[in-house]
C-alpha cells in the first residue's frame, strides 16, 4: 500500500503528520489491511456475499497482494453457485496453502473430483503440519465426515488458529448434525 494512501487513512487522528512515524503509519496499514479483510470475511459467514465481496475488493485495493483474500473471494463464488469464477479467482491468491485449499473446493464443486483430489493431496503432503483445519474444511464441504473429524482433531492438537471459527464457517455446516461436532465445540470450552 502506498505512505500516501495509508497517510490519507489515519486523518481521522487529526495529527500534525511530522508527528506520525512513517513506521507507524507502515505498520498500521498492514492493520487495517487485516481489519478490512476479516470484516469481508465475517460478511462471507453471514451470507451477505454482496457486502463481503465489495469489503475483500476494499482489502485488495489496499493490498493487491493481501494473502487470504481471494481464497474467501473463491468461496463465495463457490457460495453462489459459480465454481468456474471461484477456480480463476484462487488462481491469483498470494499463499501456495490458500491456493491448494480453493483449488480442492472449486474442483469438488466443478464435479472434477480427481483435480479436488490432486488439489488436497497436495495441501496435505505440503502443509499437514500447519493447515489441518484447511484441511478439514475440504473434507466437510466433500461430505467425507469422518476425515474431516480427523483433521480437526489433529488442528486441536496442533492448535491451529482457525479452529475458533469452526462454528461461523459455512463450510462447517455439514456436520453441525454430528454428535463429535458437539463435543469438539464443548472440548474447546466454545458454546454448544
């Protein structure tokens, strides 16, 4: 993001723009970026794909290369139907993980379960280690219960980031059903 845009964004502090170190402003934009990008994320959860895809283009401008955003942006056309969009967009996404993970989606929602099957494949072989609950969202938007139960249980162990999301992903929705989705929420201390 250019000093100037970044500048322009932090007015609203009313500050003499000597006294704001460019190192702050630096690493407020990289702030905001976020900020944008998990406000577009949570209206993807919502449902309210409109809003979310003019909020994750808001992060882009601000970012071209902001990692994350067209992995969402790849769900949502999933979302609504489009898989062949959501396959172009995850083309663009920045992380190699991202990439594997929208790749799995978009194939499994094109019917093309070879290539979703490559797709994880690699994911697994690459990143087993750090995407166990990308993972599992692969495998729960599949329908393959049990893998994905697998795989969460391994983010558990592993302490993957994602998991406090698990209720709010739609990607999710599948299992909600399940009795282990119950219980891995109450083993998370998360409400039931």
């Amino acid at each position: 993001m250019a000093l100037a845009e970044i500048r322009r964004r932090v007015d609203f502090l009313s500050l003499p723009e000597e006294w704001i170190p460019t190192g702050f402003i630096l690493g407020l934009g990289a702030r905001i970026v976020t900020i944008v990008y998990r406000l577009g994320y949570l209206l993807y959860a919502a449902g309210r794909y409109d809003k979310a895809r003019a909020t994750l283009q808001e992060a882009l401008n601000l970012d071209p290369q902001a990692t994350y955003v067209h992995l969402t942006l790849d769900k949502i056309r999933i979302a609504e139907g489009s898989p062949q969009q959501a396959l172009a967009e995850i083309e663009k996404e920045p992380s190699e993980w991202g990439q594997f993970t929208g790749q799995a989606l978009a194939y499994h929602a094109l019917g093309r379960e070879q290539d979703s099957n490559a797709a994880l494949a690699r994911l697994i072989a690459k990143y087993r280690t750090y995407a166990a609950y990308q993972i599992a969202q692969v495998y729960a938007y599949r329908g393959e219960s049990d893998k994905s139960f697998e795989w969460l249980e391994r983010a558990y162990q592993q302490r993957d980031p994602g998991l406090p999301e698990l209720k709010s992903n739609p990607l999710f929705k599948n299992l909600r059903h399940d009795p282990r989705y119950t219980e891995l929420l109450k083993k998370m201390r998360l409400p039931t």
